[in-house]
C-alpha cells in the first residue's frame, strides 16, 4: 500500500504524491536546482500522534512543501521553522504535544506529542 501525501505550492495549488522516496528524491532535486531547502523528520512519538517516526516533509524557500508530519495539524508551525533553518543554517528539534499550549494554537490536539528534526538540505 503507497503513502500519499500533498504537495503545496506557495500559490496554494494541491497535488498528490506518493512515498517517502518521493519526498527524498524532491528534496535533492530543489537543492541541486538552487533552492533553499529544509528537510523536516519525525523522530520521536508518543501517544495518539498523526503520523509516524520517519514520516518527512521537505520544504523551500517560497514555502512550497512536499510530505507530512502531522497529517496537517502542526505542518504550518514547521514550515515557519524550516523558513528559519534554511536562512541561518542551524538544525532545529520542534516539540509539539498536547501538554504545550502551541500544540493547540497549530492545531495538535489528538492528545499525542511528536518530536521534529529539522535541517537545512546542502
């Protein structure tokens, strides 16, 4: 059974995709065509989390993002992150759980908590 994920642009269109591979191979290939671009990884879960550890979105410097690491509850938060990452360079670990009142202003409200990696992709 694939995966699927969406894929959004900065102008607000949606797309399917499907695979973390596809995630992977996306992220190389806006690097090598010079964008700036994040990667963001779930590395650790706990409770009722959306998705599961490894799950991934990639990001660029428009905001555009391919992948998922919530199921779109915190995807919003991280993208704002990963706008930081790739501008300073410096790997970030998120922390989103219900115990933590911005799990609810992003909208983290399945009782669970997931920790997030996010690195800028050279």
């Amino acid at each position: 059974m694939l995966k699927h994920d969406l894929i959004c642009t900065a102008a607000g269109t949606l797309a399917m995709i499907s695979t973390d591979t596809d995630i992977l191979a996306t992220a190389e290939s806006w690097a090598k065509a010079g964008r700036g671009v994040a990667l963001a990884t779930v590395i650790e879960t706990w409770g009722s989390a959306p998705r599961p550890v490894g799950s991934h979105l990639v990001i660029d410097q428009e905001g555009n993002f391919l992948g998922s690491v919530s199921g779109g509850c915190v995807e919003g938060a991280v993208v704002e992150e990963a706008a930081d990452v790739i501008a300073d360079g410096k790997a970030r670990t998120l922390e989103f759980g219900v115990a933590d009142e911005t799990a609810w202003k992003v909208g983290l409200s399945c009782g669970g908590r997931i920790r997030v990696y996010v690195e800028r992709v050279h």
